[in-house]
C-alpha cells in the first residue's frame, strides 16, 4: 500500500510550510490545583452577573495550572459545562484575525504600513481624505476612521452561519458601487490614522485582505497556520464545524430565567465568530507566552509578538497593540481582549512578565472581569510544576526517529522551481493542486530529475502531494 504525504508549498508569496495531515492532543479534566474559595468565588460571581455556565483557565511556564468548568451549557436539559465544551469568543477573535495578519507579514505577503488598495480587487478610501491611505496597521489598531453600521451590519447575520461570504459583505460595505455603501455612516470624518474609533468592519477588513493576499479562504487560512499547528481541534469560524451538542448555547437572563438565543453567525465573521474551547485557548496563550511556539510548532516569531505587544498609537490610545490591548490588574499590566455578543461574554489576558495566562469563557451576558482577577491572583501563588504540559505532535512525525529515509522540497517559499531531494533511487509520484482542489500538474521525480518548473504558476497556496512506497518523512527548507 502507497503513502500519500501531503504538503503546502508557496509560489511567489511567503507562507508557512505545514502536513495536512490531523494533529491530535492529550485532554484532560482533572483540575491540576483545585481550590475551594476560587469555586466558590467564581460561582458568586456568576451568579451575580447571570452567567448559567463558564470555562476558566490559568496557564503558567508553558502549562496549564488550572482548568474548571462550571455550570449549564444548556439549561434546559441540564448539560454541564465541560472543559471541551465550545463557546462563542465574539470579539476575543480579533487577536486571531490580527495572528493571521501577522503571520502573512512574516511570510512577506502583505506590508502593515502600505495602501490596502494593493492587495483588494476594489479600493477603498475614506470620504473626504481620499488621497490618505489606509493601512493594515490602522486596521489593526482602529485608527482606519472606519465606522460600524449597525443597521446594515445587522442583515449580515445568520442563523446559525452567515448565508452570504465575506467576500460579499466587504465588497457591499466597502467598494462605492456596493448595496450598503454609505459614506456617512460607515465611516468618520477623519484622516486615516488620526483617530480612535473602535470598529468591527476594520478587522473585517484585515481578515478579508488576509484572504485576498493569501490567496485562500481566511477561516482555511487560520486552520492551517493557527489551529492545526497548535492542535486547537475544537476551534473554528463556522458553527458547521460542530458537532452542535459541543457549543454552548448563548443566553439572556429576562424575568428570572435563562432564555437561549438561537446559535447564529455573521458575514463580517473575523471580528467575532470564532468558537472554542478554554484548553484550546491555554495552547493558544502558551504559544504567546512562549515566543510564538508551542513544542515544536511555531506560529509566530517572538519580533512579532513584541510588536502586537507594544504601544502603537500612544498619542491616540497609549494601551493599543496590534489587535491585543492592555489592560491593569492592579499594579499589573496585561495584554489581552474582551469579547461580548447576545448572550456570550469572553475575556483573555496574558502577563508575560510572570509568563501567566488567563481566560474565561461564558454563554451569558455580563461581566466576567472580575473572575478574570480572581483567576489572576491565584495564578501569581501557583506553582508550574504541579501543572500538566500539553501535548500537540502531528500523526506520522512523532516517530521521526525510526525513519530511515526523507523527502526534503525546498525553496518554500518558492520563486521559479521546487526542487525535490528524495535522498534515494525510488521513483517519486506528484502532483500539485490549487487551494480548491483542482490538479494543475503530475509527474515522477528521481534523483536525476528532482526539479519541478513553477515559472507559470501565479503566486498563491498550492498543495504538494507525493505518493511513494514507503513512508518517509517531509521536509522543507
């Protein structure tokens, strides 16, 4: 029987390297350092801000210190709230939109500080300041003068996912030929990257230039840099990616009861529709906290995170970031992000100081800042070794060891040619689709023809297949 390795290659535009195959993590539901107060504490406090249910999380020195869930992911029938239950991060999500950003500026695919208009189909310029570009880096910092318009942005909903794609939404809310284009309400009067006005549609927008640039769905895009390199298995854009008993249903507190939102979802999705869980999120804040790595899975570099970490607009809003924002716990500073939606409310806050991370999740409506203090507090007593690391390998690799032959493609990033070193006289079968599936180009290769010509090829994310007879490991320099 033949093995199938699948790999990414990159023509022209620089993206990371990654198996397509499935990663897979240890779970686990045992609360390393249980503490009665801190129930007790966390379960006042929902009650008092009517949360029916929560997942909370503590990381420290690259391990999970804590993890405890607490009340009903459905009310009315009674399921508890577990540790891998899903809930919806609302606008907790933009750091992941502003990770994917960052990640295709790392791979050269995009510049923060150039014209949008270089990487749109369409342009974009603010009305009455149509000589000033707009940038990624005011998209990320909510200095673009992009307003939200609540009134066209409330058609953009679906139930439980949106019905048209973001594709659609940017181009009707942006372009001037577009059905919910308006000049006053959509933006304000300002100068790009001379004021502050917190906006939606702006990371919107970064997450549509991600698409376009990286030549590939954003929410794809984020699967393949993001969650899969970190084994986040229970993180996706789209309520179809669940199993719908996984996500925990939002809710309103009227008269003295829990009313349940139907699940829904909006076109404008890279500003708050992602969903998760709170161990996926502690593998996500470990690999921050880490300098971008999570084992041997790297995600960002540790530059990068020190730019979405500092300072961008202190003359605008001195606690801003790229997409991250500070926040004080006490005499400490955080970098993190809130999130709240009809019937959810989400926080994560990160101190790279102590090298701690906290998160809670909630299918309700008030305000978990409070648990987040609690959680923080604690953390600063807590002892990593009595933590539990998590595990994130990929199937077929971690085995590397007992492999005696490889497959090594390089250059990836590729420019004219893919050169593949297949360290034997074995023929090797391939081929080569595009990021929709559609086969471009097949042949063999062998050490005496080991070179495929790409010149044609525009730049995007092609997929690299290679059949062989025996299993050997890829690699690309």
């Amino acid at each position: 029987m033949k093995n199938l390795n699948i790999s990414k290659i990159v023509i022209k535009t620089k993206l990371l390297f990654c198996f397509m195959v499935l990663p897979f993590t240890s779970l686990f539901s045992q609360n390393p350092n249980p503490n009665a107060a801190l129930d007790n504490a966390i379960q006042d406090e929902m009650n008092l801000e009517r949360f029916p249910g929560a997942s909370t999380i503590i990381v420290k020195d690259g391990k999970i210190v804590w993890v405890e869930s607490y009340g009903f992911a459905d009310v009315a029938n009674a399921i508890a709230v577990q540790d891998t239950t899903v809930f919806l991060l609302a606008s907790m999500s933009k750091v992941f939109t502003g990770t994917a950003a960052m990640q295709l500026y790392e791979f050269g695919g995009v510049d923060l500080d150039a014209d949008i208009d270089d990487y749109l189909p369409f342009s974009i310029d603010i009305p009455n300041y149509t000589n000033d570009p707009i940038t990624l880096r005011q998209l990320m910092t909510h200095s673009a003068s992009i307003d939200d318009n609540f009134t066209v942005m409330g058609t953009y909903y679906g139930y439980p996912d949106p019905t048209i794609t973001l594709e659609d939404c940017i181009e009707r809310y942006f372009s001037t030929s577009g059905a919910d284009y308006n000049a006053l309400e959509n933006f304000t009067n300002n100068a790009p990257g001379t004021n502050y006005n917190y906006s939606n549609m702006g990371t919107a927008l970064n997450g549509y230039i991600t698409e376009v640039a990286s030549g590939m769905p954003f929410d794809d895009f984020c699967d393949i840099n993001i969650f899969d390199p970190l084994c986040m298995e229970k993180t996706a854009w789209h309520f179809s990616d669940f199993e719908p008993g996984d996500v925990a249903k939002p809710y309103s507190y009227q008269g003295g009861n829990y009313v349940a939102y139907p699940h829904y979802g909006f076109a404008d999705y890279p500003d708050g529709q992602l969903r998760s869980t709170a161990l996926d999120i502690g593998n996500f804040m470990i690999a921050y906290l880490n300098g971008g790595a999570l084992g041997n899975n790297t995600i960002l570099s540790p530059e990068s995170i020190d730019e979405m970490w500092s300072s961008q607009i202190p003359n605008l809003d001195p606690t801003q970031g790229l997409n991250w924002y500070q926040e004080f716990f006490g005499s400490a500073t955080l970098w993190g992000h809130n999130g709240g939606e009809d019937g959810v409310s989400t926080d994560m806050y990160l101190d790279p100081i102590n090298n701690i991370g906290i998160c809670v999740l909630t299918n309700g409506e008030g305000d978990a800042f409070t648990i987040c203090e609690e959680l923080y507090q604690y953390a600063l007593t807590l002892n990593s070794n009595s933590g539990i690391t998590p595990t994130c390998d990929y199937l077929g690799i971690e085995d590397e060891e007992n492999i005696d032959n490889e497959i090594e493609f390089y250059p990836n990033p590729v420019k004219d040619f893919v050169i593949v070193d297949t360290k034997s006289d074995e023929n090797i079968e391939y081929k080569i689709y595009s990021i929709t599936g559609k086969l471009l180009v097949s042949g063999i290769l062998n050490n005496s023809n080991n070179k495929i010509n790409l010149t044609d090829f525009p730049p995007a994310i092609y997929l690299l297949k290679i059949k062989n007879e025996t299993f050997k490991l890829v690699k690309t320099k």
